[in-house]
C-alpha cells in the first residue's frame, strides 16, 4: 500500500477533521481497539490528546491517513479499519495482535509481499492458540522470527485457524513494513 509513495504525488488533500468528526473517530478507535480505552483511556490520551485536533490527508487509492502536528497515526483503506502506522506499533506494541513468520519471509516481507499461510506454520513461525484467535479482516503485527520489533502491519485474509488448517495461499495481506515510504516519512 505504501510500497511507492510520495507526498508531492500522491497526496490530494490535507484538512484538519471538525471536532464533531473527531469524536466520531476516537469512537470507533475505542470500538476497534480496545486497549486504547483501558485505564479510562489513558493509552489514547497519550497518542492522541482530546484538546489536539487531527488532520486528514487523503491519498490516491482511497487512503486516509490521520496525522499528529504532521507525525502519521493511524491510515484507512475506503471505509475499512483504522490501522496504526508502524512507528506507532513500535512505540505502543500492545495495540495489535501478534503474528510472526520464520526467517525465510522476512526477505519477502521487507520487500512488500503479502504473507502466505506456511511462513506463519513453520518451524519459525507462529500463530496466537485457538482461545485467542484472530478472525479474518483484522489487523494484526507482523513480527519475524529472532527480532524484537515489528516488521510489518498487515491484514488477516483467513481466519488464524483456518491459516493453520489450509496453510496455503495467502494469509496476512501486508499494508506497511519496515522500509516502505510510510516508514520514512517524519512528517506530511
């Protein structure tokens, strides 16, 4: 998604969102992330203070991307989930749930690809146990055998059972990984 991207090209517009939006946003933030609202909210206070106002820079291929005083947080794909940027998985690592892939796709992941169902299955790889299953749609981090830090944030495509049942084609759609021009960015 953020494979090939540049803010003099690809960015149609920024505007800084109403309040009345922005609750809207910080609502649906709450619903979709839960660990945000646990102790009365203090996580979202932290990344995203009530007083600040967000600004909504709008994309090709019908991506939002909501930013801080220019810092990217969080980026939507048509109306579907608000996803947080890597940098702030890095700096809040709780917000997703974990997946991670053997040595072997790190290589295809830090180039973009989406991940396939065998590097999560593998020897490497690993899945979270069947009372704490992801369903199909999610985002989740994607983390690579033997690092500290996520390398990527990407999409659930099956199901974490049923990527563990087929264990073929796709399983994770990757959004944005280390290196790409999302991660670069300091500010838009």
């Amino acid at each position: 998604m953020f494979k090939k991207f540049s803010p003099s090209t690809d960015i149609a517009s920024q505007a800084l969102i109403k309040s009345s939006v922005g609750r809207a946003v910080r609502a649906q933030l709450l619903a979709q992330i839960p660990i945000l609202g646990a102790n009365e909210g203090e996580l979202i206070e932290q990344i995203w203070p009530k007083k600040e106002q967000l600004t909504l820079v709008k994309c090709r291929e019908h991506i939002s991307v909501y930013t801080l005083h220019g810092q990217p947080l969080f980026f939507q794909h048509f109306d579907g989930p608000f996803i947080p940027t890597l940098k702030l998985v890095h700096k809040y690592p709780m917000l997703l749930p974990e997946v991670k892939v053997d040595r072997g796709a790190i290589r295809f992941l830090l180039a973009g690809a989406h991940m396939m169902c065998p590097g999560f299955t593998s020897a490497g790889g690993s899945l979270p146990p069947p009372e704490s299953a992801i369903p199909g749609g999610k985002a989740v981090a994607i983390y690579a055998e033997g690092k500290e830090h996520a390398a990527g944030i990407g999409l659930t495509k099956l199901s974490t059972e049923d990527i563990k049942k087929i264990n073929k084609n796709v399983g994770v759609e990757t959004m944005c990984f280390l290196g790409d021009d999302l991660w670069k960015l300091e500010k838009i």
